[in-house]
C-alpha cells in the first residue's frame, strides 16, 4: 500500500531495511562468499557439525577448457545436495578433484611448440609442460565454480597428478595384478589413428551421419569337403575340383571396412542358420556362376545386388565348414568356420569377412581355428608391407577406394553401396577409429564380473533404469584396455627382458614403483632409468631389462579415486553418493565400481544419481556454430551489451539448477533465464516485504505467543510448515523442481497474494505496538528465518542476505549455522486447513466480481466497494462454507479475523436485506450469492477505507474513527 497524502504519511509504519530490491548479484554475491570464508564456514561445519559424516564424491572434471553449463548443472546439483546436509547438520566434507592426465593436455602442450620444439622435446620435458597447463587450468575452473558459490576444500582438492594420487592409483593396479586379473596380450582394440593410441569404450563417441563405402565380394571357392561336394553334384551344381569348371562356386560377404579385405584368414558363417546355393546368372567365359547366401537373404540380395539368385539347394552353416576359398586379391587360401550368434541375417549375406586383427568376434573366432592375428596397419593407420600392393595406403584416407576398384578389376565386386550407420570416433579429436591387434595391458572382467553385477544389485540407482544400463554393460563388455601409447600419464610399472620380451612384474617391483611414486611423483619413471627404477634385489640386472613406456587409461587413474581420495583422506569407502551425467555408466562410474570390485569385492559408493545433458531452448544441443551456446560467465558477471545480457548473478544460474527436472536432458537460453530472473526477483521481494515490516520487533520483547495468535496468523503458520515438511522430502528425494515449484507457490500465492495482501492494512496502519501489528510482525519473523534456511541450498547468496539483515539480534552469525529449518507441533493446526481453503476459494469468487467491475470502470480499489454475501443452499454442499464462516466469527481477535479485511471491501454482511446502494454485480456460484455495491460513506485519508464516521473528528476531518485513535495511542498529528 502506498502512503496516502503527505500530512499523514510519517503516521504509517512504512518499510525499512536495507535489503535492496534489486540482488546487485555482481557485487554482493563476492560480498557473502568474503564472509563466508572470513568466518569459516564451510570448515567449520563440514568438520565440526554434530551429526553423522556424508560423502558425495566428486567425479573429476577434466582439467581443459573453460567451464560451460553442464559443469554449472553438475556442480550446483552437488552443492545443493552438500548444503543441505550440512544444514542437517551432517559433516559433509566435498573434496574436489580434476582427471589432469591424457591426450587433450598432450595436444595442447604440442598445439603451443613450433616444429622444431616439438622435434627435440623428450617424454619428460612434455610432462612437464603439461603438468604445469592443467595446473593452470584447474585455477581458472576452481574460481569459476567458487564463484557460483559452491563450497568445498578448495584448498585442498584432489588431482590425477599429486603424487599421493598416482601412488595410490599404482597400489589398485597392483593389487589387480596380484589377484591375477591384469594380463598383456595381442588382441583387437579401438585403435585411434588421429591420437596414434589404443581408446577404451568410454573414450568413444558415435556422431550422427557417419557413412561407410559398403561392398559385396564373391570369394572364389577353390575346395569343397567331399559331403557338400556330394550335394552339390548330385543337384547338378559343377564344383571346383573339375578343372574344367573351376571358380564357378563363390562364397559371397558383405563388409563395411574394405580396407580390411588384405587382413582376411576366413570367412564365418552361423552353424544353426540355412544357406541357399543359388544360380546367378552366368560368368563371361559362358558357364554358370552360382553363390552361397543365406537363405533369409535372398529376395532382399536380389534386389540390392541386381542379379537373378535362384535357390537350388539349401544347406545348414555347418555344414559349410571346411569349403576353401581364394583371397580375391592376395596369394592366401582361406576356409569358411563356424562363427557365433554374432552372425545373424539382418543385414548383409550371412556370411561374415573374418580379420582377426580387426575386430573382437574375428579375434574369438580365429582364436576358435587357430588363424594368426594378421593386422597390416600401423599406428597412423597406414597399411603395411603385409597388405600386398596396397601397402602405403591409408584406412581412412585411400585405401578403400583403391580396393574396390582392385576387386571391381577382379571380377569380384558384386556391388558398392554408401552404408549410413554408428561408427566409433575418438572422442577427443573428433575422428574416425579403427579396431587394430596390438599387444595391450588388460583388465580381465570375467575374473570379477560376477562380483561386479552382485554390487550393482546392491547400490541404489537414481533414477531405476541406471542400474539395467550399467549391468548390461558390465554383463556384456569385454576386457577392459587398461594402456596408453601416450607421454602424458601415470605409468603402467612394468619392465621386458630385453632379448626374451619376458615381463617382469610381481610384489616387489610394485611396492617399489609405488614407493618411488609417492616420493617423488610419476615423473620418476621417465626421469631415471632401469637401475634406478628396479627394485635393490634386482638393481644389478638392470642392463637386462627394459621399462615399459605404456601410461595407464585416464579411466583408470579416475577410476582410482575411491582409493585415492575416499580411502587415501579418510572420507569413507563407500561414499553415500556417486553423482554425475548418464554418459558415466560407461565411463567413472563403471572404471570405479570395477576397480573397487576387483580390489575390495564392494562398489565404492552406496547411491548413485545421475542427470542428463544441457540442450538450448529447442532442444537441440548447444554449439558454437548454432550460436546458442549460453556462457555460464557471461550469464553470471553479464556480458558486453548488459542490456541484452544482464548480470544474473550465480542465484539465477543455481535457481535454474533447481528448476529442472535433471533425470532428463534439460534446456537453457535467454527467454528460460528471463523467466528464472522473475521468480527470483519475486522472492527476494517477498523477503524484503517481510524484513522491512520488522524494522522495529524484538521477538524477545514483542512476539506473540503462538496459541493467542489469531485465526489468520495460525493459518500462515500452518502452511508454511506444511511447507517446510514437503520441502524437506523433495530434498530427501533430490526431487529439486519440486522445491522450486513449492517455493514459487508459497511465496507467490500464499504469502503475497493472500496472507500479505490482506495484512498490509494491519501492518501500514495499526498504531505500532497494537496487538494486531505485533502478531502479524510475530509470523513475519518466524516465516522469514525459516524462508531463509528452506531456500539456503539453492539460493544460498539470498539466504546469507536475508540473514544478515534481520533487524534483530540472533544467535547464529550466518543462516547455514541455524540448521535446516523446523517447527514446533504447535504450528501444524491441520484443522484449519479445510476451513481456510474455503474462504480462500470464496475470496476468490469475490474477487472475480470485483475484477469485472473494475473492468467497467464502476469501481477503482477494491475498497471502495461493500459486498453482500447470501447462502442460498441449505444441503451439505454449504455445510463447509458456513462451518468456515461460524469459525472466522467466534475468533476471540476480530481485529484481525473479519471477512471484511479478508476479501479487501470496506463492508461486508452476511444474509439480511440487499444493500441500500445500487448493485453492481450479482453472481451465484457454489452455492453463493455474492452483491457487490459500492461503500457508504467517505474515503478516510489514512487507510483508505470507506467510513461513515469521516468528519466526525474535528481534528482529523478527513479521517476515520479508528485512524484517529491509532494517532491518539501514537501521540501523533498531521505534519
């Protein structure tokens, strides 16, 4: 309400804090974060709190690039989470950490050398270049999230490359390799060329629109066992062992990598699947050329390869098995084998081009046959001497081209067709890989995997379906590629014999390379040589061994960190939570829970919860190109032109945080944000409403007692700790837009635009120390410091601001010291409820009218009107209604308990005759009658309602009886 004229605005009880309207986030948010660390805060309870320890364990961040809103939605929600359990008083100590190992630091230690640097750089000087860039970088992402306010050991935060890490991280692959589950061997693995290294699954990406130059090749059969030779004459089909008729008889595949064709040992086909042996047509000398496909296949081979295949006999796979057929390119006899149910006839002819070298069924099926592991690709992905005369080319680059022409030359191509399909890239440089044997350290999954899926059946999954992802991957995932052909990481502790290649590898060059680690860094390795590297009982071998230059899977130096940190700091092993994005089922969360499984036989975590991916708007994923990417910077500190990019401050970024439903990808851009900036704006007015009407309460000299409170005060009460209970369950639940949603609703509707509303007249008007004043100022605080604590974990800068400006004493210096809010059971007045909610309603429906006869310009404040109510129903329907009104009546406190102030008319009656003004409107609903007339009488200058007694105060003419009296209780005049 607006002070009324000048001579009698000094009477009223105005608004007085120095809690501003507007945040001035940019400012004020360094301010309260200042505080915060002068006083300790965060140290002292997270350490200090009475109750039990929690632990939500930070996955690291990786230690590049500047942070964007996907760090901002995973930060926050652990924040959140974190303060809410301090305020609960729990020691929840959060130790922040950084993955500061792997390819992307290497890259951009090399992106920054000239050529000639780059030629003469060593191993070590690289890791020392790198080593000091990701400690640069974890400076610039620790004052970022420091800046949204998150609280942490900032001081004390765990990295990949402390030696205390790493020598940790050595003790997981010792006591793996101890227990028998780490092996060397030769075998397929994500080799990516563009990185000149072997990827494991979690460093893979699958981009939309990937396309292969698909082919069908017909290998000619050169042998057929004598049964299928059998069949095959006695259907009057010639085979190869007539010279005469040689290579009429073709085995036909389908492959998607030509460039794997010179690596072919065999083709595979399905043992319980059926085959057909159809005519095709006929060949240029004239005699007829006849293929094998599967059977399923046929009609839809006839249409893709454009050719006739008429069945004339069937065979099962197996028995295929045994038919030799000629490499169509290279000097090589190959057989057909039986391979796995990984043959199927959803695609291609059923019969399946078989590479040992290049893929993980090839590699199991040729292990099966006793095929070698053939792989004519180096490490650039260029193909080598083995590959014949297409040793030069490159897989990625030339080779496919160059191959299908050689097969089109041939005779051989039976079609080329552009293959759209998912194709595993290197998630780092963006660019195609291909699967490569190379000798690899590996984890070996079936030594634990069983344990493993047995602790995923014990965690608590949030939501559910994490718990299906993460099993199906462990259930189904083969060994784990655990080295690295990089510079850059923490070294996988081996030596080989140098004339023998034999490893050595046991107890005591573990704790010996661990030991050296933890005094002196993982750069010990690179720094010294063997002799200094063996243990002492070795030393004097030392010119017989070499060691070993593979650095570890930056998985698994992640994946370590249940030991480094949680174990290693003394936190807790399990953590109660484990807390990132879904794309960590393949990634931390699985590297931990399978080092933790191998080495302790537990997961490392009893909770886990994961959130989607940040989206714009229109749901489509942010990027620079699309110009939608929203710059957690620039959202926070604002940007260039403020007009159009405004300073939010980190409350804003935090609300939004809190807003989302994170289960699901969640979206951000300027149109949410702005709607984000209004309901903040809208709670930090409504706190502001409730400090500046306290400007001049004591609570300890001038709080009502909550049983004298009146009807209204007890109803405030009631919904605020209905509120405080369903808050604190979203909590529980890290249901957080339902707090969002709650605390939008409560201080929207039920304080601002009902208890509020109605109480300005109380709190403007009444003389100060009158008891209808004091008990609305009595709710006021109560409902203001437990605003306070609800909003502290999300809103924590307006939290700590509200707080410190209370217009009085309290115990406690900052919000977060006062604990999660509670209320006595005195509050809960549950009776009131349905009462209420009926006069809530019916407020309301007078309020409809009343807006409509505003809308017709015959009534300006609502004030200026009187309104007739009349019950028209007898029945049970109206039963509420005047249960209701019977209760607002008998309130011992009708100063303050009169429908009159409820519904903001300066008359109000209840049955009896129509008012003696005309009728402005009359509506029935509900078993209502409502009238609404304009008031008699005149407009007091003071409160603004509609008297008959005005003028009827010599001194005070153009005041009501009851303004005059507050002036007289006041001692006061007109100015």
């Amino acid at each position: 309400m607006t002070a009324s004229p000048a001579s009698y605005k000094d009477t009223l009880n105005l608004l007085q804090t120095p809690f501003a309207m507007r945040a001035n986030a940019r400012v004020r948010e360094p301010e309260l974060q200042a505080f915060w660390k002068e006083h300790d805060l965060y140290g002292r309870l997270s350490r200090g709190n009475p109750g039990a320890p929690f632990t939500l364990h930070d996955g690291p961040p990786y230690a590049n690039g500047a942070l964007h809103v996907g760090h901002a939605l995973n930060k926050i929600l652990k924040d959140i989470i974190n303060k809410h359990a301090l305020l609960q008083g729990r020691r929840a100590r959060f130790v922040p950490g950084w993955d500061c190992h792997g390819l992307p630091i290497e890259l951009k230690v090399l992106q920054g050398l000239g050529s000639e640097e780059r030629r003469q750089l060593t191993p070590i000087d690289l890791r020392r270049r790198a080593h000091a860039y990701a400690l640069e970088q974890v400076e610039g992402q620790k004052s970022g999230f420091r800046r949204w306010g998150i609280w942490a050991d900032w001081d004390e935060p765990y990295l990949t490359l402390q030696k205390s890490y790493e020598a940790a991280q050595i003790g997981v692959f010792g006591k793996m390799v101890l227990a028998g589950h780490i092996y060397r061997g030769l075998k397929p693995v994500h080799w990516s060329p563009s990185s000149r290294t072997a990827l494991a699954e979690a460093e893979l990406e699958y981009p939309d629109g990937h396309t292969s130059p698909s082919v069908y090749v017909a290998f000619p059969v050169v042998e057929l066992p004598e049964p299928v030779a059998g069949l095959l004459a006695a259907a009057g089909i010639a085979g190869p062992t007539d010279a005469a008729h040689r290579e009429q008889l073709f085995v036909a595949i389908w492959t998607t990598t030509p460039w794997t064709l010179p690596a072919n040992l065999a083709v595979s086909v399905n043992g319980q699947l059926d085959y057909a042996i159809c005519r095709d047509g006929t060949t240029n000398g004239g005699t007829p050329r006849y293929l094998v496909v599967a059977s399923q296949l046929v009609e839809q081979l006839r249409t893709s390869l454009e050719r006739p295949l008429e069945p004339l006999l069937t065979l099962k796979g197996a028995q295929l098995e045994g038919i030799l057929y000629r490499h169509p390119l290279l000097d090589r006899t190959s057989p057909v084998v039986i391979g796995g149910d990984y043959i199927t006839t959803e695609t291609g002819t059923g019969l399946v081009h078989t590479a040992p070298g290049h893929g993980v069924d090839d590699f199991h099926t040729g292990n099966k046959y006793g095929l070698p592991v053939l792989c004519p690709v180096d490490e650039a992905g260029t193909l080598t001497a083995e590959a014949g005369p297409f040793a030069g080319l490159n897989v990625l680059k030339d080779a496919n081209p160059a191959i299908i022409t050689a097969l089109r030359d041939a005779g051989l191509l039976l079609a080329e067709q552009r293959y759209e399909h998912r194709y595993p890239y290197d998630w780092r440089t963006k660019k195609p890989t291909i699967f490569r044997a190379t000798e690899q350290w590996f984890a070996s999954v079936d030594g634990f995997r069983a344990q493993a899926l047995e602790a995923i059946a014990a965690v608590e999954w949030l939501p559910a379906s994490g718990r299906n992802r993460i099993e199906a991957m462990v259930r189904d995932r083969g060994d784990w590629c655990i080295s690295r052909q990089r510079s850059w990481g923490v070294p996988i502790p081996v030596f080989y014999h140098r004339e023998t290649g034999e490893v050595l590898l046991n107890g005591d060059t573990l704790a010996h390379a661990e030991a050296l680690i933890a005094e002196h860094g993982a750069d010990v390795w690179w720094e010294r040589d063997e002799a200094g590297l063996l243990p002492p009982a070795w030393a004097d071998q030392a010119d017989q061994w070499r060691k070993g230059t593979d650095t570890m899977d930056v998985w698994f130096d992640s994946g370590s960190s249940w030991a480094a940190v949680l174990e290693g700091r003394g936190l807790g092993c399990p953590a109660d939570l484990y807390l990132e994005g879904s794309d960590q089922h393949r990634g931390w969360f699985q590297s931990s829970l399978l080092t933790s499984v191998a080495v302790n036989g537990t997961a490392p975590y009893r909770r886990v919860l994961t959130h989607g991916f940040t989206l714009d708007e229109k749901g489509r994923k942010m990027s620079k190109s699309l110009g939608n990417v929203v710059d957690p910077i620039v959202l926070v500190e604002g940007g260039k032109n403020e007009k159009q990019e405004p300073p939010y401050g980190a409350d804003v970024l935090r609300l939004w945080v809190s807003s989302v439903d994170y289960s699901a990808d969640v979206p951000l851009g300027p149109g949410i944000l702005k709607q984000l900036a209004d309901v903040y704006r809208k709670v930090r007015n409504t706190a502001r409403y409730l400090l500046g009407n306290l400007h001049d309460f004591v609570p300890t000299e001038h709080a009502v007692p909550i049983t004298d409170l009146p009807l209204l005060d007890r109803w405030m009460l009631q919904r605020t700790a209905s509120l405080i209970e369903e808050v604190s369950a979203d909590f529980e639940r890290f249901e957080f837009y339902r707090f969002f949603q709650a605390l939008q609703n409560f201080c929207v509707v039920d304080l601002s635009n009902v208890y509020l509303d109605i109480a300005k007249d109380r709190l403007y008007v009444s003389a100060a120390a009158d008891f209808r004043r004091r008990s609305c100022q009595t709710v006021l605080h109560l409902v203001v410091e437990r605003l306070a604590g609800l909003i502290a974990p999300v809103l924590c800068h307006m939290a700590e601001d509200i707080w410190q400006n209370l217009p009085y004493p309290v115990a406690e210096a900052s919000v977060f010291e006062r604990g999660w809010p509670t209320v006595p059971e005195s509050w809960a007045a549950l009776e009131l409820a349905a009462p209420m909610q009926r006069i809530l309603e019916l407020r309301a429906q007078v309020n409809r009218v009343l807006e409509g006869c505003r809308g017709r310009g015959e009534l300006g404040a609502s004030l200026e009107a009187q309104v007739q109510l009349e019950l028209v129903e007898a029945g049970p329907e109206a039963a509420p209604l005047r249960e209701a009104l019977a209760l607002v009546v008998a309130s011992p406190h009708p100063e303050v308990d009169n429908l009159a102030d409820w519904l903001l008319v300066s008359a109000l009656r209840v049955g009896g005759p129509a008012p003696a003004e005309a009728t402005l409107a009359e509506t029935e609903e509900e078993g209502v009658r409502v009238r609404i007339a304009r008031a008699a009488g005149h407009k007091c200058e003071r409160c603004w309602h509609h008297e008959s007694d005005i003028g009827q105060h010599p001194d005070h003419p153009t005041l009501c009886g009851r303004c005059v009296g507050v002036l007289e209780r006041q001692g006061a005049g007109p100015a």
